[in-house]
C-alpha cells in the first residue's frame, strides 16, 4: 500500500479544533476568511487536498478515490485532538461528512456548506465526465474555459470566478481522477438516508439561495439529519463562504455559541 502524500496543512490560532475542507478546484486558501474570523476562540485547521495546489499529487488514478480523499481529513482530524468540528464546502462537505459517518464519536459538530448534487441529478455525470475528458484531451486551461467559467459550467459566475482565480495552480491529473472517480460518483443524499438519519451530531448546512446546483441537496441533507439546522444565504452562490463571508461567518459563529453553551457544565 501506498504511503498517503503529503498535504499542505495550516494552523491558525488555538482552542478546540475546527477543521475546513475546500470544494473541488480550491485550496486551503478558500478558508482563510474564516481562519481569521475564528482562529481567536478555535484552533482553525485548513489543508490542501491531494492533487491541489502545494499538497503532493500522486499519480496513479486510484489516488483518488473518495476513500482516499476522506482518509485524509481523518489523517489531519486525528493530528488534532479526539473530538474536531468537521466541515467544508462542496466536495470538502461532502468529505467531511463521511469522515463524520464514518467516526462519528470523532466529531463535535458539523458545518456542511453547499454540499453537492449526487449522480442523480440532470447532467452531472455527463458535466463531470465531460470536465475530465477535456483536462486529458485540452489541457486544464481549455477545459476550465468550458467547464467552469464558460459555456458548460454548472457554477454561478461569482463563483465560477473565483475558481478560476486557482485551478492553474492544480495538477491536472488528479482533478481529472477526482471528476471520474468521485464527482461523477457521489451518490445522492437518500441512497444514504438511513445512514444520516442515526447521525446524531450537531450540524449546520449552508447553502447560497442562488446556488441551484446544492439547494436541493442541502435541504434533503438538513431534512435526513435528526440534529441539523438549514441556513440558506440570499443572494449567494456555490462558494458561499468567499461571496458572503460576512453573513457566512455569522452563522457560523452563531452556531459554535450554542454549541459551546451546551457544553458548559451548569452550576
């Protein structure tokens, strides 16, 4: 077996451990607006996923499988103490979660943003497909143009924007393994019902009012969970913690007080 890359991990601040993972096409740097929003009271942990900016990029396709990817935030959760808050945006989101599902007794609580469609949803597959294809045939450039910010893209244009601004930075062989092995394969939230439904940590799904590839997902998701709370964020897309970090964070801050009061011994 393999040994895991290395990945870019950064620590910003001290106190009980939140770790953030960035969607599909980002990088540690996504987060900084909440590293400096709560590194006062938390021990905020972002990190480059595999195949992104300065993490290691292996180059077996296999590298890329979801299992890989959530082998990672648990390897970094771990590092950081018995108990983390879990979340991310985007396939981070959807990363965390399973890293939840899977140990449950290793998460405080979760801060899902933007989750995204599963296979079932009209032409995700065929966008995912499509996107990895051109990388191999075009080269990431020629492909962003397509898939991200022009014609076939499936984000709003502030976000899509914003994408744009690292995909370069990225190896082009590990985004086209994760479109094929874990975009193109996320199943969607009712394949798994039964699993959500007996997840009983405390979550808060986000999700932009404009972002219509995961408000359908994200509500389902708020739905399944039996201790989750949905805030929907008006007039925001997909990268919802880069458009409207102010409103972002204030949820966000608002959900870690309850849940810090809840666990204040009672005199």
């Amino acid at each position: 077996m393999a040994s895991p890359p290395n990945l870019h991990v950064e620590h910003h601040g001290s106190g009980p451990p939140l770790v953030f993972a960035h969607g599909f096409g980002g990088s540690a740097r996504n987060f900084r607006p909440q590293a400096r929003a709560f590194s006062d009271r938390f021990r905020v942990v972002l990190y480059d996923a595999r195949g992104h900016a300065r993490s290691e990029a292996p180059e077996a396709p296999s590298a890329y499988e979801e299992r890989e990817l959530v082998g990672d935030f648990t390897r970094i959760a771990r590092a950081v103490g018995p108990q983390v808050v879990a979340g991310g945006l985007s396939l981070g989101a959807y990363t965390a979660l399973r890293h939840a599902l899977a140990h449950p007794d290793s998460v405080r609580a979760l801060v899902l943003a933007a989750l995204p469609s599963g296979s079932d949803a009209e032409g995700r597959v065929e966008w995912a497909l499509g996107f990895a294809e051109a990388i191999e045939r075009e080269g990431l450039e020629r492909a962003g143009e397509r898939y991200v910010w022009g014609e076939a893209a499936r984000f709003d244009p502030k976000g899509a924007a914003l994408i744009r601004q690292g995909l370069m930075e990225h190896a082009p062989h590990a985004l086209s393994a994760i479109l094929r092995r874990v975009l193109a394969r996320i199943p969607p939230v009712d394949a798994f019902a039964a699993e959500l439904s007996a997840l009983a940590i405390p979550t808060l799904v986000l999700v932009g009012g404009e972002d219509e590839e995961s408000l359908a997902p994200s509500r389902r998701l708020a739905e399944l969970l039996p201790n989750a709370e949905l805030a929907v964020v008006p007039g925001a897309g997909h990268v919802v913690n880069l458009v409207a970090p102010t409103e972002f964070n204030a949820r966000v801050a608002t959900f870690l007080e309850r849940l810090s009061e809840s666990a204040a011994p009672r005199s």
